[in-house]
C-alpha cells in the first residue's frame, strides 16, 4: 500500500481508459467499464472485474468538469503535474482513506479491527502517524498503540 502520487493521476489520464481503481491488494490499476462484471461503476463504489474487487477512485468523465484545476486543465494532451497532485490529493483523502475512516468507527469494529485499519491508513499516509492520527481524530500516540497490538496479533 501506498499513497497514490500524481504520477498515478498522469498514467491514468494518459491511458485513455475508464476508471482508476484500487485493487484489493493495494495496487491502482485502470480499467474501462465494460470490464466491471458486478457492481454500479461509480466513484467510490466497490465492483467486480476479472482480477478480483476493485474501489473506483476516479473516473475519466469527471475530469472536464471537476474543479481541482483552475484554467486549462492539460497542454499537448498531458495532465500538468500540480492538477495531478492535488487530484491524487482528493482522491486519497475521500476514496481511500475517508472509508477506511469509517470503517473503523462503526459501532461493531473491535479492538482489532481499529488497529489492523490504523496500520493501513499510516501505509497510504506513507508511513506518517501523526497524518494518519488527524484522518483518524486521535493523537499520534494512540496511533502507536494500535500499530502495536497490530504488530502483536499479525
């Protein structure tokens, strides 16, 4: 698992396919829509390809209309590596981490469930526990309390 990076934004745009998607496996892949086997092929929703579940992150169709850049949003053809980053920014923030977020306040999530959601928000926050502690609303420290009792039941 990592953050995903503008370079990710830029490779999508230039594949010219449908959806930016993260496979179960952390990885972001793109696919077109007439790939998704089940599930509404929507931003943010979970649906089924041939390799498995994919969440879709981004969707080509928003890009014309969405207002992360402000003046023209490519030259000869290429995503500009500021709109990129604050796309991958956004996409990250609300497809990726908001949900697992979510995830880990729901009235039925354990212990262990916190903790295995703590350690993945600090990987997509690239290793930052301080940044995965504000996304989560504790303290740092906390944050390494529940790294820790991932660590001790892994």
């Amino acid at each position: 698992m990592r953050p995903l990076a503008a370079a990710d934004i830029i490779s999508f745009y230039a594949s010219t396919r449908d959806l930016l998607t993260l496979t179960s496996d952390g990885r972001y892949e793109h696919f077109d829509k007439r790939e998704v086997r089940s599930g509404q092929a929507a931003v943010y929703h979970t649906v089924t390809t041939d390799e498995g579940e994919v969440r879709i992150l981004l969707e080509r169709t928003t890009f014309p209309d969405a207002d992360w850049h402000p003046g023209p949003l490519a030259r000869h053809d290429q995503l500009d590596t500021a709109t990129a980053a604050r796309v991958a920014e956004t996409v990250m923030r609300d497809g990726v981490i908001a949900p697992l977020v979510q995830q880990a306040a729901e009235d039925e999530a354990g212990e262990w469930e916190r903790a295995c959601v703590a350690a993945e928000i600090v990987a997509y926050c690239g290793g930052d526990e301080a940044e995965a502690g504000r996304h989560l609303g504790i303290s740092p420290d906390a944050v390494r309390d529940l790294l820790t009792k991932n660590a001790s039941t892994a």
